[in-house]
C-alpha cells in the first residue's frame, strides 16, 4: 500500500508536466503590479469607450498586473519564459472570483504594451470589473515571451493557457486570493482557435485545480485543412495567414528538409518575406498584406500547391489536419460564436465543429450566429456580447443544460448598441470596422 500511495504522489507531482524534463520548481517567475483602477476610473474609461454599463456592469475595483512565467517549448526538454496580462477585481470579503482566459486575435509583432486603448484587452478588463479574475496569455514567443511564436499551432496555445494558470496558482497563494473553481474559456479569431486548443489540452490533463465550467470560442479557424484552406485558392483579405503558417510549422515539425524555409516560396516573396518574419518581428499583418498576392497560394511554388491539393499525405497538409480542432469530443459546455459574412474566417469552421462533435454524442453545444451579413471584425461586438451572457448564467446560476438563447434582456443590451444600425452601415460600405 506504502508503494502504491507513494506512486500516486509522485503521478500527481509530475502529470501536469506531460512527461517533461528538467521541470521546474515554480512557474510563476514574476507578477508585476502595472495600473489600478477603481470604479471611478472604469466609469470614465467605459465613457469614453461608448461602453454601456448595463452590457458591462462595474462592481470592482481592478489590478492589472504583468506576468511572467515558466511553459515547456516544443522540443519536451526547454523550458522558456511566456507572459502574460491578470486583471484581479478587488472583491468584498467573502466573495470568490471564477476565473477567465481570453485568447487574443493574430499578430505577427511580438511587441504589446498594456494599454486600456486596446479592444481585446479591454474584454479582460470588461470581465475583471465585473467580478471575474481575467486572465490574458501572449502565447508562445509574444509579449515579453521567448521563442518564435507558432501561429494556429494548437498544443502550444494550449500550453500557454494551462501554463500561466499553473503560475496565477502560485500567484494567489502568495496573495492569499481565493477562486471559485469556474474557469471560462473564451478568444477571437485565432484566439478562437487558441481556447478551443486550451479547452482540449486542460480537459486530457484531469487536473481537479481546473475543470472547465464552459467556453465560448469566437469565429475561430477549427477547420484548416477543410474549410478554412478553401479561402487560400481565391481572393482573400488577409493573405499573410498560408505564409504565417507554413513558417510556423516548420518551426515546429521541421517539415520541409531545406532548413532555409523560404525556398518553398515564389520569387519575390522568398526574398520579401524575410524581412517580416525574421528574429526581429516589428511589423503587423498590414504591412505584410500589402506585398502580398491577393489569392494566398499563389507565393508558394506550384509544385508545393500540386502536393497540397493531391497528396494526403503532404507533411505540411498532414500536420495541419494535427491542428484541426473539430474531432474531438469536449467535455464543458460549448458556445460558438461566429457571423455568416465572416471573410476572414469561414463561418462553416464551426459547422463543421458542430456536427463533427454532436456527431460523436456531445449534447451540450451550440452554434450562435450573431449575423447573416457581419464581416470578421464588425461581428466581435456581438460574439463578445453573447459569450458574456453565456458565461454569466454559469457565474450566477451554476450549470445550464439547455443552453439557452439570449434572453429577452440581452437581447435588448444588443440592440442598444445598434446591431441593425451597423449591419445597415456595413451592407452601404462593407468596411469592416471593429465596435469594441
């Protein structure tokens, strides 16, 4: 029995580090006090945003810290530093906050400043005042992380989540900051992708520190090699996406054997390409559109689109379908959010989630349509919107089996912000600007 108690311990020890090596003895390495706000604050920030109290109530005081922390990379032996954003509500005593992770959108520079200025930070800080502690991860090789970022890479974006709340852990118990045990899971576009990613990776982990409540991924690409690859043969907005990729995993599966990965490009862009995803990565995805072509296969070579199209067994298709994320069955609730006028990211991504995953007898799961006509970035209001509603009844009211719709009162908070009015503009103009 001596034996067997002790085996157990040990299992419990080291089962969250997935059999790495070289584990270390704490994760967190800093926690960094940058801003407060207290309520006075957040009403004239939330004034000056044009947020409506009532979508986005103000009940704490919030710390918004830096954090830095310990993630295992790629290789099973390197541990790197990864960081990250917390936002601590100020809770009356007594009261214990459920925690929150927000997967941000894609960037291609490594650099980010805490700011209230930016949208998607702002989601944290939206969740924070309203009692939740939010948590923001840069990923692998963003924000004051090392490494190269890998882009829609699904076990580091993963990692990245469960690794920093392995940190905030350590964090609250130096703090003396106690949790409810709800964790939501929520992102936007890749950060669809990357809680989708988190919500897998903490479920196979069986860790009782961190059992899924429900998640909300937003317009996320879950389908690569279905869905999604179909926008790399035509017209596309945002043709950085295949090179972004195809540079990634490279980094990560070594899939080509010339290690200079540029070679698979078509000339200019073997060239052009260097100058935006070498070490130094301090230009966004509008600069690299800008040289790119229109249709994104077209600045690869023609024999590597022929492999794509006709060979299943292509390294670089083969570990794309590795990252897919809609054969498998989660465990937690699921909403996804999405717009059918999506461009950027075909909406059917989470079709085909759905019915892949009710297929295999998931019950609790919904698909949410915000709009027939929003584009990628008029839809994040609304998805935004809708994944606060959701995770609100688990915060308030504990499980939800049925899954309900808006209701009555939210949807009234919708259309106080004008949802007819922007699907309106949007028809006249189709620019595609975000409301957040």
């Amino acid at each position: 029995m001596k034996v067997y108690i002790t085996l157990l311990l040990t299992l419990l020890v080291v089962s969250h580090s997935f059999g790495f090596v070289n584990t270390p003895t704490a994760y967190l390495v800093s926690a960094k006090l940058i801003k407060s706000h207290t309520k006075e604050s957040l009403h004239a920030l939330w004034k000056k945003h044009h947020v409506p109290t009532i979508a986005m109530p103000i009940k704490d005081d919030v710390d918004i810290y830096e954090v830095i922390y310990k993630a295992p990379w790629i290789d099973s032996s390197t541990w790197i530093n990864c960081s990250g954003i917390m936002y601590v509500p100020k809770l009356k005593a007594g009261k214990k906050a459920p925690t929150f992770m927000f997967g941000h959108g894609t960037q291609i520079s490594k650099a980010r400043d805490i700011t209230d200025d930016d949208s998607q930070q702002d989601i944290c800080l939206f969740m924070a005042a309203d009692g939740y502690l939010a948590l923001y991860p840069d990923y692998y090789g963003m924000g004051k992380g090392d490494g190269q970022h890998l882009y829609q890479h699904a076990w580091s974006e993963g990692m990245a989540f469960l690794y920093m709340l392995y940190a905030v852990e350590e964090f609250k118990k130096t703090m003396n900051y106690e949790t409810n045990g709800q964790l939501f899971l929520t992102g936007y576009s890749q950060g669809g992708h990357s809680s989708f990613a988190a919500q897998k990776y903490i479920e196979a982990q069986h860790d009782l520190r961190f059992k899924v409540t429900a998640t909300s991924p937003m317009s996320g690409a879950y389908d690569m090699t279905g869905e999604q690859a179909k926008y790399m043969f035509q017209v596309y907005p945002r043709p950085f996406y295949l090179p972004y990729l195809i540079i990634s995993y490279q980094t990560a599966y070594h899939i080509f054997p010339n290690p200079d990965i540029y070679t698979v490009f078509k000339s200019p862009f073997d060239t052009l390409l260097r100058g935006y995803f070498g070490p130094v990565r301090d230009k966004s995805y509008d600069d690299l559109d800008r040289i790119m072509p229109h249709i994104p296969s077209e600045v690869v070579k023609p024999e590597m689109v022929e492999q794509f199209k006709n060979n299943p067994d292509f390294p670089f298709l083969a570990r794309l379908r590795e990252n897919n994320l809609t054969d498998w069955k989660p465990e937690a609730p699921v909403q996804l959010c999405y717009c059918k006028g999506d461009r950027e990211v075909n909406y059917k991504n989470s079709e085909v989630a759905y019915e892949h995953m009710t297929k295999a007898g998931k019950k609790d799961i919904r698909l949410n349509n915000q709009s027939d006509h929003l584009d990628h970035n008029t839809c994040a209001a609304f998805a935004v919107l809708s994944m606060k509603a959701f995770f609100d009844r688990y915060k308030k009211h504990g499980k939800n089996p049925e899954l309900k719709a808006l209701s009555p009162f939210m949807q009234g908070v919708v259309n106080l912000i004008a949802k007819k009015k922007i699907e309106k503009q949007y028809m006249s103009d189709h620019s595609d600007h975000a409301y957040l």
